[in-house]
C-alpha cells in the first residue's frame, strides 16, 4: 500500500507539472480587472521566473517540476498558489491591492517612464487609489490632495493651482503628452484646469519646480502631467466589454454628477468610452464663515433693465452655479507585439461660470456688476502615440 501510495504521488505531480507545459495564466488587478504589466511569477526556490506581458500574461513552460507559484506585483498583496488551485480558476489570478505601497513609482516626467526615484527634481504623484478614497469635484480639488500645490479659489466654478508662487501662464498642463497652450493666458490666476475630467484620469504627476528644459517657457513655475486611462486589450474567454456608472449629489451647492465609461476589448483592438455630466447650482456657504462673502442682494435683467433683489437667504451665493460635460474615446491597435498605436479624442464645455467675488463687490448703495463670468469655454485635444 505504501508504494502504491508513493507512486500515486509521483504520478500526480507528473500530470501537473505536464498540465503546466505550455500553460498561460492571465494576472489581472482585482478592483480595475485591468491586466497587469510586469507581474513577477516565482518558485519557492526563486530559481525559475516568467513575467507577464503588455496583456498580462506569461508562459509556465518554466515551472514543470514546480508544486507552487508565488505571483507578486508592485503595491499588490503577493499570492501562493498551487497548479491545482490555478487550474479550477483557468488560470486567472485577480490581485489586491496592497493597503501600503512601498518601493518604486513609474514616472514621466522626464518624458520617458522611470522609477521615481531616479527623477533629479521633486515630485508629488497622485495615484486612482487617492482619486476613489477622497471623492473631488474637479481637477483642482484632485491636484489640492498632493499638499503641495497651492489652490486659489474664489467661487464656486473657481480653482487655480499655484506651484512656488507661480500660476496660469507660468506652470504647464499635459494631458497624455500633449501640452495645453497656456502661454496665452495672463499672469493671474484662472481656473482652465477645472476643464479636465477627473473620473478620467490614471495618474497625477506635479514638477515641483522649473521644467523649461524639458517642456518649454511656459514651464518656469511647474509641470502638472495628467494621465487619462487607457484602452486594455482582454484576453480571450474573458468578457470583452465591461463599464461603470458613477452618481453623486453634493448638498451644500446641489451638484449633481453623472459619468458613465464603457470599455471594449477583443484582438488587436481595444476602446475606451467616457461621458461626465456636471451640473451645479447656487453654492450655500457656512453660517460661521465670513460676513464678506454673504449675498445680501444681487441683480436680475427685467424688460432690458438691471434690477436690485433682496437675497432672502444670504447664505446663497446666488450667481455661483454652473454646468460642464467632458467626453472622451479612445481608440488602441496593437497589430502584433512589436507595435501599440493609440490615439485619444478629448472634449470639455462648460456653461458660464460665474465669477462671484466679482458679483458681490458694491458702488455705494448698489453692486458694481450686474454679470461678470468666464466662458462658456470649449476645450478639445487629440493625442495619438504609438510604442516599439
């Protein structure tokens, strides 16, 4: 019985090790179900090791005289797992995130992708994971999460970044490697970045400093690299089209935010869809606040002429709303593993945007401004790029 019993074993491990030839596995991330790049596949010994590819795959030819596979990934939990226990889930590993990243960053700040810590200038980096756990409104709210931009924000539809005392025309915005004409612009502060989407976006990554170098005059006070999600090509078997939905409601200025993206992949072709809808209304200030920024009347056009109301309510910021709807597509070809085409379709407008500090500035007994507002402002930006 004891050699039978042996020989059972042997014979087992010899159908696993021979099931593994051959064998590809898929590493996807657990929260995004996006494949993940450069995933390390181990054995116990660490003597043998395969890394997946831009499809999150690799070969297990490697591993036939191997009984466990240890998979790990930068700021994911790394998981042990047998050719059994690989072969009941056909070979699709999903990873957690880890709840503390540590080690290297991927950078590109000096226009080509690097650990961070071989960047010569400071950087702050704002990653999804900060996106989903704080929730902001726009993208100026997004770049305040760093701690290290300073943001101006004088009303509602307000939100100028300010790096080292720098603003506008002096501090750069890319948007997937395409860089937005801030050079036209004044000195001043404005609020142009507000225009991005940031239910869109991939990554964060702030120049804390000079980057004329690198990106141009307009670069003398900082860099704000934006990165907006790609297409993922899906391997086979797995569902080519997946999507979410996302609403929110803010009470204190009624907004309310609907953005639904859809993604398709199958082959050598993948696209990504996005849509956000946001639409504010009149901002309601704390009681305890200052006494400078109540709205104790404002001024509504009646048969040609301005007329001056009592505000019932001054906490009202009457005046202060706004609405803005950002579209995106993107489109990627991979015709085979030496090439990767992708090219991105941007497009953002908003309403007019109140400038409120404006409108509630007073002439004597009455307001100085009836109306004073920026826009409505259409942005649209088209980026194509392709990799060997």
């Amino acid at each position: 019985m004891n050699i039978l019993h042996c020989f059972g074993l042997v014979a087992a491990s010899l159908i696993l090790s021979i099931s593994g030839y051959g064998q590809t596995i898929t590493i996807e991330s657990a929260v995004t179900r996006d494949a993940l790049i450069g995933a390390t596949i181990q054995d116990q010994s660490a003597l043998h090791t395969a890394v997946t590819d831009n499809r999150g795959q690799a070969d297990l030819g490697v591993f036939l005289e191997t009984d466990t596979l240890i998979i790990s990934y930068l700021g994911h939990d790394t998981q042990r797992y047998s050719f059994q226990d690989l072969a009941q889930q056909d070979f699709k590993v999903h990873l957690q995130e880890s709840s503390i990243l540590l080690g290297a960053i991927p950078v590109t700040a000096t226009r080509w992708s690097q650990p961070m810590k071989r960047s010569a200038q400071p950087l702050a980096i704002i990653r999804p994971g900060d996106v989903r756990l704080q929730n902001p409104q726009t993208a100026a709210d997004l770049l305040g999460l760093s701690g290290q931009v300073f943001i101006q924000k004088s009303q509602l539809g307000g939100g100028s970044p300010m790096i080292r005392g720098f603003a506008a025309n002096r501090i750069l915005i890319s948007v997937d490697g395409v860089r937005m004409n801030t050079a036209i612009f004044r000195g001043g502060n404005l609020q142009n970045v507000i225009a991005l989407d940031p239910m869109i976006l991939e990554q964060t990554e702030i120049i804390l400093g000079p980057g004329s170098l690198l990106y141009g005059s307009d670069a003398i006070g900082g860099v704000m690299l934006f990165t907006t999600r790609q297409p993922t090509l899906i391997p086979d078997g797995d569902r080519p089209l997946r999507g979410q939905a996302f609403l929110r409601f803010a009470s204190a200025s009624q907004e309310k935010t609907v953005h639904l993206d859809l993604h398709y992949g199958r082959g050598k072709w993948a696209f990504l869809t996005s849509a956000t809808h946001t639409d504010y209304d009149d901002l309601r200030m704390g009681r305890h606040g200052p006494d400078d920024y109540l709205r104790p009347s404002y001024v509504r056009r009646i048969d040609g002429r301005d007329s001056v109301f009592i505000n019932p309510d001054p906490v009202i910021q009457v005046g202060s709303g706004y609405h803005q709807l950002n579209l995106m597509q993107k489109i990627r070809f991979m015709p085979n593993e030496l090439w990767d085409i992708e090219y991105g379709f941007h497009l953002s407008t908003t309403g007019d945007v109140p400038r409120y500090d404006r409108l509630i500035r007073p002439k004597g007994n009455t307001l100085r401004s009836a109306e004073w507002t920026y826009g409505p402002t259409k942005l649209a930006d088209a980026s194509s790029g392709s990799r060997v």
